[in-house]
C-alpha cells in the first residue's frame, strides 16, 4: 500500500512525463513535429528569364509550344505550267493548249486555234487515267470546256478553270471527245463521249514553298514504318503507317507539328475529335504534293 504522500509523488512524476512527451512532439513513436514550409516565393513575382525560375524557388510547368500554321506559297500568277498542240490521229482535230496559274493554287487552261472537220460538236477535259481513243468516257475530269463544232476558221479562244486542284500534275491526259447530242445520224465512233484523241500533259509546275520540312529522323516506337518515296531533293515524301503507330510518334520522327501531319493528311478519318492513322495508310509528307 501506497502512503498518501508516495501516491502524490508518483501522479506527479506521471504529470511530468506527458507534460514531456508533449514538448518533444510525440518522440517517442519516432517521427518528429510536424514540418513547416521551407519554401518561399515572392507575393508577386515577376517574370524571370529562362533558369531564374529554379534559383528563386518558384517552380512550373514549361509553356506548351505554340503551333505555327502551316504555309504554302502558291504558283506566280501568270506561270505556264503546260502546254502542247493537239492534232487526232486522223487530222481532223487542231488545237493549241497551255496552263497557266491564278497565283492562288487553281489554273486555267486556254485553248486557240481551234480546227474541226468532223461533224460533231467536240469538248476537251483533263483525266488522271488517259483513255484510248474510240473509248466512250463516263467521267467528265477537270476543266471540262466544249471548244466548238465544225469550222476551217480558226474559232474563238476558249478557257476553263481547273479549280483548287493545288498540284495538277497528277492529271496525266488532255482527252479531246465527242459532245454530239445522241447517235442519231452519226457514226458510231463520234458518238456522245466518244474519245478522238489523247494527249500526254508534259507538266513543269514549279516546286511551292512552305515553312513545314519533314526530315527522316529514324523509328520511334510511334513511328516504325517505312519512307517508301522521296522529293527530288531526297526529303521523305510518302510514309507507310505501321502497327502501333501514332500520330504524336509520326510527326515526331520527320521533325513537324501534329498539326502539319493533319494538313499534309486532309483526308484521315476523323475519330471522336481527333484525326487517326490506320496500319498500312501510305501518308504524304510533302507539300508540294497538296
């Protein structure tokens, strides 16, 4: 039994220890008092050059980097970018062509010297698969324009526009055809959409400029297809897209933004809000191609 005196010595020992164990901020479970910030930033800071953000102790995110938009300078107004006589197998059929440029990525196309012994009205247009003559054609092309019936006289000069078709050169055939109105009393060979003569387009369009450069970089885990063409320069032209590739990884590798892989691209499929590539899609990575 504990004397009353021994009882209150040992409830003040105790007294003291939790008065301790206080003071020391819980020691005895091994951690330590709560910490207070360390850090310090300005109320409001000013901006600093690039590196000063570490040594004032503020810390952020760096800035996404701007997308530029890309460029394509168009053909000088006025440029010839083809041009050629025309004269059907049986030499019925002359006509002088050329192409020029609008300065604003569409063309026309002038024909004079219009000659024509046969007597039907005859029509001229651009296709990018050339047809043989007697062919009848169900597609009417780009720049489709009638230049007249039959006439010894040279007849007036005729235009048309080839509208915004950018880079032309892929139509590869001047096709000069038939515009009678029914086979009704004509021979069977000048026909409606008969085709009287093909002529190969020998075209010199000049190569635009543009601010978007796609080098060749190498694979990446988004990007591990194959360049399968080149420019005349030697840059990465054509792209085939492989397995597990992606359009971050793409245009990664050939040093251009997203952005520019989906003007190069106009026509990738659209997933959701955002464009896609499939595996085995061939890409275009040259401007001058749109």
């Amino acid at each position: 039994m504990f004397t009353a005196h021994a009882r209150r010595s040992i409830e003040a020992a105790a007294v003291g220890a939790a008065i301790l164990v206080a003071l020391t901020g819980c020691a005895l479970f091994g951690g330590t008092a709560h910490p207070t910030a360390t850090h310090t930033r300005a109320a409001t800071p000013t901006p600093t050059a690039t590196g000063d953000a570490s040594r004032s102790g503020i810390t952020s995110s760096p800035a996404p980097a701007p997308v530029i938009p890309p460029t394509l300078t168009p053909v000088p107004a006025g440029t010839v970018v083809a041009e050629g006589d025309v004269a059907s197998p049986k030499g019925s059929i002359h006509y002088h062509y050329r192409v020029v440029s609008n300065g604003d990525n569409t063309y026309s196309a002038q024909y004079t010297g219009f000659t024509s012994t046969v007597p039907v009205p005859v029509s001229v247009t651009f296709l990018d698969t050339p047809p043989q003559v007697g062919d009848g054609i169900t597609y009417h092309g780009v720049g489709d324009v009638q230049l007249g019936g039959p006439t010894t006289s040279p007849a007036t000069a005729s235009s048309s526009t080839l509208g915004s078709v950018g880079q032309p050169s892929y139509l590869l055939a001047l096709v000069t055809y038939s515009s009678a109105p029914s086979f009704d009393g004509v021979p069977q060979e000048l026909g409606p959409d008969k085709v009287l003569a093909v002529n190969t387009v020998r075209w010199s369009v000049p190569v635009r400029t543009s601010n978007v450069h796609p080098v060749d970089n190498g694979p990446n885990p988004g990007a591990s297809g194959a360049v399968t063409a080149t420019t005349a320069s030697g840059a990465p032209k054509t792209y085939q897209v492989s397995a597990g590739d992606a359009p971050a990884g793409i245009a990664q590798r050939f040093g251009i933004q997203v952005a520019d892989l989906y003007w190069l691209n106009p026509d990738l499929p659209t997933s959701t809000t955002q464009q896609v590539v499939f595996e085995g899609t061939a890409l275009n990575l040259d401007p001058d191609s749109l």
